[in-house]
C-alpha cells in the first residue's frame, strides 16, 4: 500500500514540476512574441513613414508636372489673346490715323 501512496506522490510531484515547466515556458514564449511584436510594429512604423514619403515626393512631382503642363498652355493661350488684341488695336489705330489724315475727323 506504501509503494501506491509513494506511486501518487510520485506522480503528482512530476506532474507538478512537468506543469511549472510548461507555465515558465509559456511564460518565455509570450515575452519572446511580445518582443517580436514590438520589433515588428517599429519596422512597420519606419516602412510606412518612407511609403508615406516616398508617396508624397511622387504626389509633388506629379503635381510640378501638371502644373508646368498646364502654365505653359495657359501661357500660350494669353500670348495668343495679347497678339488678337494688339491686332484689334491695330486696325483700330490705323482706322483713326487714316481718318486724320484724310481729314474725316
């Protein structure tokens, strides 16, 4: 009967000292994951800080493009609005000095 009492004990503190071991493990793991985890989100971190450069570089020199696209056909058009207007002008002032000179006035 002693040799079954000291079988159970026996047992028992294996189990015990099998469950210790587990929960320090366990406990090991969590604490490496939330390492892991911590790496993780700084790595992340630094990735989309240069994504979000990255994207913003992208962003302006499109915006440049489209703007310089843009101003120069603007430019052209006021070129080409000055010059129908210096040529209205034109006519206008001639009409006038040709009237002078005719003595129309």
């Amino acid at each position: 009967m002693q040799d079954i009492i000291n079988s159970i004990n026996e047992a028992e503190n294996k189990a015990a000292e099998i469950k210790a071991e587990a929960q320090r493990k366990a406990a090991e793991i969590a604490e490496r994951a939330e390492e892991r985890s911590a790496e993780i989100a700084r790595l992340s971190e630094a990735e989309l800080k240069a994504y979000r450069e990255k994207s913003i570089k992208e962003a302006e020199a499109e915006a440049q493009k489209r703007y310089e696209t843009e101003i120069t056909v603007k430019r052209a058009e006021a070129a080409k609005y000055c010059a129908d207007k210096l040529k209205s002008a034109e006519n206008a002032v001639n009409d006038i000095v040709r009237r002078i000179t005719r003595g129309s006035c």
